[in-house]
C-alpha cells in the first residue's frame, strides 16, 4: 500500500520514545541545589553581597541606556553663581542695620536704653579713621544713642552727624577699622524705567537683616507728599524713585543699586494701603549726595528762610477768598500769610498777616509746598527775590533778601 503501514505489524527493532516527565523533574532539583548550595558559596569566596549585585544590575541597565541614548553623561555640575550673586555678594558688607536706643527713665529717675527702632543704613564713604553711614532721619529720630550692626553681626557705637527732615537723610559715622567694603556710587539721572534694580536692607528688624529683593526701576521723577505733623496737610513733596523691589519697614535707609552694584537710591518708605503692593520708594542719590556732604560738614541743612507762618489758599473756603481776603476772581490759588516773625527778611520786606503771595521772582506759587519747592531747591541765603502779592483785593510787589533761620 504504498508509504502507508496501518496494515503491517510493528518493527520489533524501533526504539521506544521515553517518557518527559523525569528527565524535566531531575532538572528542576539540580537547579534548586545550584540554587541553594553552589551559588551562595561563590559569592561568599568573591565577597559578593546582594546589595552589590543589585548595584551592578542598576549599574549595567543605565550604561546600557546611556549606549542607547548615545553615551549621554547625566552627571551634571550646575553654577548657581548669577551677575545677581556677585553683586549682591560684593556690596551687602556695606549695608548695615542702624538701632535707635532711647533713654528711659524709671521709677528712681536712672536711665535705661531701651531699643525704639530699627532700620538700615549704607557705609558711603571712610575718610582715615572715620567711616560715614547715611540712613534715614525718621529712623534716628529721638535718638539718645545709636548702634550700627555690621554684615557679620557686630554691633559698634555709632555718632550722629546730622539729619533732615525734609530729605529724610541722616549721616552716621563709626570706627573705619570695623568696615570691609564701602558702596561705589552711581547716578540716579542716568536710571531708566524698566531696568533692573536690587533693594538690600534688613525688613522687619534685624531679624532679617541683609535682606535681598530684586525689581524693576518703575518711575524716575515720582513726587510723594509729606505730612511732618501729622495735621492731614502735606508738608513737603519729595522727589522720589519708584520700584517693585519690595521695601518694608526696616529697609528704610538700605540701598537701591543697579546692575553695576552702584547705589543709585537710598531706600525711604512704602505704601501702607492693603489695596496696593508692589511700590516702593527711594531718595535718589543725586539728590541725596548734596545733604549728605552738608551734613557731615554742619551736621545740618540750612535753607533760606521767609520768616512766615504760611498756609495754602486751598484750604480756605472760596468765600472767604472774596469777603475776607478780598481777591479778584482772576486769582487761582497762592499762600497765605498767617503770622510775620519780627525783624525777619519777611516783615522787613513790609509784609503783613492775610497777604496773600501768588508768584516769587515771576514764577506761580499755587500752594505752600510750590513755595518751598522754588526756596529750598532754587534760591540761595542772601539772594535777593521779588514776591507778587495781594492786599485787600490789590495787587503788589515787594523786594526782600532771604535769611537763615
């Protein structure tokens, strides 16, 4: 039939296929005794241990990757070092907490100094022995005794020099042989909005001290009002850069610098308001420099003097502009004198309480600080000046040479 043998009877010389079952189950034991006996003895003789092992498996799989990945090494030093760093590294030395300590008296009349306020201060200047610290006045104010705490924490006695009330600056010196750096100055007419700029100081007390915050210069020629007494009537305007670098109490006197590490602001205040954030305030130093170089010379400002009580005319009501003080309706606003000091320039110029000055040598007085603005910042002591006034609804001039208080 063929290839077909369902018809013939078997060959009795073919071999038998054996069975699979024991050959497999012998295997399986030798590999358990490998397993158990063999292998922890090997590895025991090569001081092998299984945290090793697992180490090299982890060691193979990320060469194997890095082959896959072409031979990438993942192994990376970064330099956190920024032009930010070095700057900040460079001039925070030269910025100092400042300590009012004032003194109190208890029970038995003995002094005690107490700590009244903090707030920062910058080293401008060493001059031999002799270092200068400018800060702000409302931070030295009432004042028995002042301390400088240095970038290390070292606290040395400070003299005051001199402050201002109407720049907010104060000058401080202490021991030359305490001070590593003093700040390099820049100028503040060369700044422009948007360029970054840096606040070091020491907000909310010296807990924080060396404090760094970093912004943007936000406005160059801001004017602020100023209210000295606290009468709700501002006093003064300053002239002041404006930043979002944050400022807090305790910054004030601390450095605003620009990407040169230049002082380019002192840093004075900040908005207290809930609904704002984000400004702050600095004296420029191009305004600073001038009282700062008299102070340490005078240990005071001096600025020509009228030798009137004055108020602005805003504050009286329109009518009495008419029925009282006797103004025409051409009149938009001025000063009005309230009281003459005897034998002051103002009283020997012939003028009288309730004249009412519109104008100093042609330019137009609208209120009391257009009146300050143009004799603290224009005017010189000695100069002569010609005030356009009113009297009884007439206008008059009058020439007087303007003192020193």
């Amino acid at each position: 039939m063929g290839y077909y043998d369902q018809n013939y009877p078997p060959n009795p010389h073919r071999k038998k296929k054996r069975g699979w079952l024991v050959p497999g189950l012998l295997g399986i034991i030798i590999g358990i005794l490998l397993v158990t006996l063999v292998v922890p003895a090997f590895l025991e003789s090569g001081n092998f241990t299984q945290d090793d092992t697992e180490e090299q498996i982890a060691d193979n799989e990320q060469e194997n990757t890095g082959e896959e990945k072409g031979n990438i090494n993942t192994s990376v030093n970064v330099d956190v070092s920024t032009q930010i760093t070095e700057i900040v590294e460079e001039v925070s030395p030269s910025v100092v907490g400042v300590i009012n300590i004032q003194q109190r008296m208890d029970f038995w009349q003995q002094g005690e100094g107490t700590q009244a306020g903090e707030g920062s201060g910058v080293i401008y200047k060493a001059d031999g022995d002799t270092a200068y610290v400018v800060t702000n006045q409302h931070v030295i104010e009432g004042a028995d005794e002042v301390e400088v705490v240095l970038y290390d924490e070292t606290h040395v006695e400070a003299e005051l020099i001199g402050g201002d009330l109407f720049s907010d600056l104060a000058v401080l010196t202490i021991d030359a042989n305490h001070v590593e750096h003093v700040i390099d100055i820049g100028s503040s007419a060369d700044i422009k909005v948007g360029e970054p700029a840096i606040a070091i100081g020491n907000p909310l007390g010296l807990m924080f001290s060396g404090s760094v915050t970093q912004g943007i210069i936000s406005g160059t020629e801001r004017t602020i009002p100023q209210d000295f007494n606290q009468d709700g009537r501002a006093d003064w305007q300053a002239e002041v850069i404006q930043t979002d670098a944050a400022i807090n109490p305790g910054n004030s006197g601390g450095a605003l610098i620009n990407m040169y590490g230049q002082l380019i602001g002192i840093n004075s205040m900040k908005i207290n308001q809930a609904a704002v954030e984000g400004i702050g305030f600095a004296i420029p130093v191009d305004t600073a420099i001038p009282i700062m170089e008299e102070l340490e010379e005078t240990g005071e400002v001096t600025r020509p003097y009228l030798g009137v009580e004055i108020y602005s005319l805003d504050e009286v009501p329109h009518t009495e502009w008419r029925s009282t003080l006797n103004l025409p309706e051409e009149v938009e606003g001025g000063v009005y004198i309230w009281s003459v000091e005897r034998l002051s320039p103002a009283d020997q110029a012939g003028l009288e309480r309730l004249d009412v000055i519109t104008q100093m040598d042609g330019e137009p007085i609208h209120n009391m600080i257009d009146l300050r603005q143009i004799l603290y910042q224009e005017k010189e002591i000695g100069e002569e000046v010609t005030i356009t006034f009113y009297r009884d609804g007439e206008q008059q001039e009058t020439t007087l040479e303007l003192g020193t208080q």
